[in-house]
C-alpha cells in the first residue's frame, strides 16, 4: 500500500467495512439455512415462505459486497496480502450466496413436498445436522475476517461430519425404497434435503480455503487438506 497516513487510514477503514458487511451476510446466510430447514421440518409454509424471501436480502448483500470490492480495488489498488484479502472476500461473497440458494432450494422443498410420515429420529438427525452446517458456515467467515488458520482448520474436520449425515440419510433412503411408496417418497425428500446441507458445508469449506489465499497466496483447490493449514 501507499505510505501517505491519510490514504493508509481510509484503505483500512474500507477494508474494515467489508470484514463487517461480509460477517453480516454470513450470518443472514447460516440463520436463512436454519430458517429454511426448520420450516422444511415443520412443514410450515409461511415460515417457508419467509426463508425463500429473505433469500433476496442475500442476493441483494452479495451485489452490494461485490461491487464494494471491485470499488475498493480500483480506488487504493492494493497489493501483496492486501489484495488477496479483497479477492478473497469477493470470492467467498459468491460462496454464500449459493449457500443461500441451496437454503432457498430446502425452503421450496418444505412448500412443494411438505415433511410428513417423518420419525422423531429422523427428524432429529435433519435438524441436527442443519445446525452443524449452520454454525460451520458461520465458522468460516470468521476463518477468513480474522484470518485464523485454526478457524479454518475446524471447517475442514467438520465438514467430513457433515458428509457423514448427508450419507447416512442416502442409506436409509435406499432401505426406503423397497418399504413402500409413501416410505420412499420421505425418504427421498429427506435426501434432497441433506443433500442441500451438505452442499452448504462445501461452499463453507471453499470460503474456509481462502483463508489459505490470503495468508500464503495458495489458490483454493478442490482436494485441499487439512494438512495444509499445518
């Protein structure tokens, strides 16, 4: 960066407020997912309904975020870690609006195949793991505001727990399929469900990757390791 004060102070406090705008939209992302699952699991369709609008609030963060970061860029030209720190959040912004589509896509779900013939357990494990992609993907974020390898470390070990449920629900639905048509039908909603969850999990993971982007200059990559945070 340049080393006029006056410059150095007003790139910081730019920098600042994209750390703070993309921490708001990561938490409108994982509550929207919560939403959406617990709407999906109630079969509550305002509630439904509600997630799928607040989806618009996220759409609408990441247009604003984005092109905060290209004015950014263009405005201080920052450099070195500076730089990877901008694409970074550009980047991961991307991340969490997809994840709220995954939440959009549980949301319509809930409306168009309500959760019926579901058992206490099964329900649990939905809802159980919707609060662990949830919080994972909160994680991330804070991974990369606070560019904490460790934080970042998390995200990957808690994102083999995540796949564990999504394949977990893709046995049972298979059990389901010779129990009976209603039987499969649950079944496979709960699948399409789960796997929504999971693919939240990934795009938590890709944000989480980006920690190593910023910090080393490593591209993120699809067969990252945990080992490489060591």
């Amino acid at each position: 960066m340049a080393s006029n004060p006056h410059l150095l102070k007003s790139f910081e406090t730019a920098l600042e407020v994209l750390r703070q705008s993309f921490k708001r939209m990561g938490t409108m992302t994982a509550e929207n997912c919560t939403l959406a699952t617990s709407a999906y699991l109630a079969s509550d369709e305002p509630r439904a309904l509600e997630a799928i609008t607040r989806d618009l609030d996220i759409d609408t963060a990441f247009e604003e975020l984005r092109a905060d970061c290209f004015d950014v860029l263009l405005k201080f030209q920052p450099v070195a870690r500076d730089l990877r720190l901008v694409m970074g959040i550009e980047h991961a912004v991307g991340n969490l609006e997809r994840a709220g589509d995954h939440a959009k896509t549980i949301a319509r779900h809930g409306i168009a195949k309500p959760a019926r013939q579901m058992a206490p357990a099964e329900a649990g494990q939905i809802a159980d793991m919707a609060a662990l992609v949830a919080r994972t993907l909160e994680l991330s974020v804070t991974a990369l505001v606070d560019d904490s390898t460790e934080a970042a470390k998390q995200v990957l070990v808690t994102d083999e727990r995540i796949d564990a449920y999504r394949d977990a629900v893709f046995d049972a639905a298979m059990v389901a399929l010779g129990q009976g048509r209603a039987q499969a039908q649950a079944s496979v909603g709960r699948l399409f469900v789960a796997t929504a969850l999971e693919r939240i999990g990934d795009h938590a993971t890709n944000i989480a990757e980006e920690v190593l982007f910023v910090s080393r200059g490593i591209p993120p990559g699809a067969t990252r390791t945990g080992s490489d945070f060591g």
